[in-house]
C-alpha cells in the first residue's frame, strides 16, 4: 500500500513560486491543494492552470483545505512572519533562500521547528545540482575555491542585495564541503541598480586553514555560474548552468620527489601533453544524469514530511549561511568603495 501524498499549498506564486506549483502538481507523492497569491488575478490563474483552489491571504490559509505542509516562495522580508505563523499551526515548511533577512529570525525559526517537531527545509536548490553530488562522492577535501555566480539583471529579489540573492547559493555549498567554521571575513561590494549591493567579492577563511574567493554579480551580461577547487590531490572544475564537472587527480604513485625534473628536457617528450595528463594525472568528466534540481528539492522535502527525517538543507544549514551572508554584508559595510 502506498503511503499517503503531502496535501501542499505554494505561498507566492512569481516567477519561482510557479516552478513550484507545477512541478507540485506532477509529483507523485504531492497533493498539491491550492495556491495563494497577494495579487488575486494571480492566484486565480495559477490556481486554474493545476485546478485547485486559490487565496490571497498568506497568513490565513483556508482550514478545509487541510494541509500538511507549505511552499513559501514569497519576498525574504515576509518568510519570518509566514513561516512561524504556519509552523505554529502545525504545518511543515519549505522556505526559499534566504531563510529570513535576520540572523536572529532563522535562529528563532530553528529553535521553533525543533520545538514542534515541525519540518523546516531551505531552499538551497544547489546542493541537489548533480554536479555537487557528484563532487560529494569522491570524498574531496577543499583547500582553495573560487565561486563566481553572474546574472542579467532581472527586476527579481530587489528586496535583498545580491550578497543574499545569489551569493548565498555558493556559500550554502562551500560550506557543506568544507565543514568548518569561517574565522575572517573581507568583502567588497556596491550598488549599481538597486539601493543594496548589486555586485560583491569576498574571501573567506576557514578554521581548517581552507580559502574560498567568492564573486557574485547581478548587472552581468550574461549568466555565468562556476567554482573550482583546488586540494591537495585534485583540481576540480565545476559548471552549475552545464551541469558539467571535471575532476584532474594526481596518478597513483605520484610522488613528486621520485619524479626528476632537472632531468626531464619537454624538447625529448614526443607528447608532453599524453606524459602529463595520461603518465602523471588522471582526468574524469563528471558524466551528470539529467535531473531537475528543484523538483529533486521538492521530492526531498516531501520525503522528510513523511518519514519525519531531518532535511539535507534544514533550519539549521539555512542559518550558517545566513550567518555567513551577514558577516560578508558587514565587511562591505566597513569597505566602502
């Protein structure tokens, strides 16, 4: 016997709250119930193109629509107030990044959710992009990363700064892989379009010695969303957009000193390149399966609102990378440009 679908409803329904609902509305172990909007026109047209029902209060969801979980695809200001309000009422939830605009809010939200036993899940969609579990496989220890995360501009999130818009993407995944705890913090950034930073750059050093340069920029020509990293055994170069990942590893053997360089004239090697790459290195492209990492999200949350397991990217993941953010947003403060 199969196990019940989640009855859910989606809070917003823009341009990323739509992708939730239609993809809501095709999975398998989702009932999707209704929609809600602030603007009605809205509400009602999503709401008829899956054929479920509509709202237009984010607070006051209708008691017979009977839920089990929520959505909430709104502005960052509003996720604080919405979130505690339906975990409060018994709901489970979904959050889009950022978790909240304030440290202080994620933490309460935490501490709520694990007072109610409720499912708090963030929607860090990168960390189910292929590219990084694949990367996660190969058990990879990070000593240096470069991120840089570029974007048209897009009319989207001018509530937040681009340091919480896309920049929080690349922080949420550097720190799952390396797994510990900044200690300095120095970032540039400024404003171009909007009132908040619409460009920055920061560097981040963690307890474990592991540098990470980050760039995020969202008055881009074209979008662009990279990182490398480099570790002691390996180079790994990594696509988002392309869903692309080449890994380089030193060959078993390796060892530098039993290797005479002042011996070696590249003028006698009739194919440095086969000596380097095919003698000295192995080279592994990432082969990624064709998936969509926000329904992989969506199918997460919904297994965790049935099995009661704690989520990949929970309350608590959602707030060190908020955490972090600030420490970020704090530097450029101090660094006026």
């Amino acid at each position: 016997m199969s196990a019940p679908r989640v009855r859910v409803a989606v809070i917003g329904v823009g341009h990323l709250g739509k992708s939730h609902a239609r993809l809501l509305a095709a999975i398998p172990g989702a009932e999707l119930v209704g929609v809600v909007d602030v603007r009605e026109d809205v509400a009602k047209a999503v709401a008829a193109q899956w054929g479920v029902a509509s709202a237009t209060d984010p607070s006051e969801i209708p008691e017979d629509w009977r839920l089990d979980a929520v959505s909430i695809v709104t502005p960052t200001a509003s996720h604080f107030d919405l979130a505690r309000t339906h975990m409060s009422r018994g709901l489970d939830v979904l959050i889009e990044k950022p978790m909240t605009r304030e440290v202080s809010e994620a933490r309460e939200l935490c501490e709520l959710a694990e007072r109610e036993g409720r499912i708090l899940q963030v929607g860090h969609v990168e960390r189910f992009n292929p590219v990084i579990r694949a990367v996660r496989e190969f058990e990879i220890e990070p000593r240096y990363i470069e991120c840089d995360r570029l974007a048209p501009f897009s009319f989207r999130s001018t509530d937040i700064g681009v340091v919480l818009d896309l920049m929080i993407h690349d922080i949420d995944v550097i720190q799952s892989l390396v797994a510990s705890p900044v200690v300095d913090v120095e970032a540039f950034g400024g404003a171009i379009f909007t009132p908040a930073e619409d460009l920055a750059s920061a560097r981040l050093r963690f307890e474990n010695g592991c540098i990470a340069r980050l760039s995020a920029n969202r008055v881009a020509l074209k979008q662009s969303r990279r990182m490398r990293m480099f570790s002691r055994e390996s180079y790994v170069s990594l696509d988002f957009g392309k869903k692309y990942g080449l890994i380089i590893k030193k060959a078993p053997g390796w060892d530098l000193q039993q290797l005479d360089l002042a011996s070696l004239d590249p003028e006698n090697i009739q194919d440095l390149w086969k000596f380097v790459f095919e003698g000295l290195l192995e080279i592994r492209e990432l082969s990624m399966d064709e998936t969509n990492p926000l329904e992989d999200e969506l199918e997460h949350f919904l297994c965790c609102v049935r099995t009661r397991e704690q989520p990949e990217v929970d309350g608590r993941a959602g707030l060190l990378a908020l955490e972090t953010a600030h420490l970020v947003l704090d530097s450029i403060a101090g660094n006026e440009w």
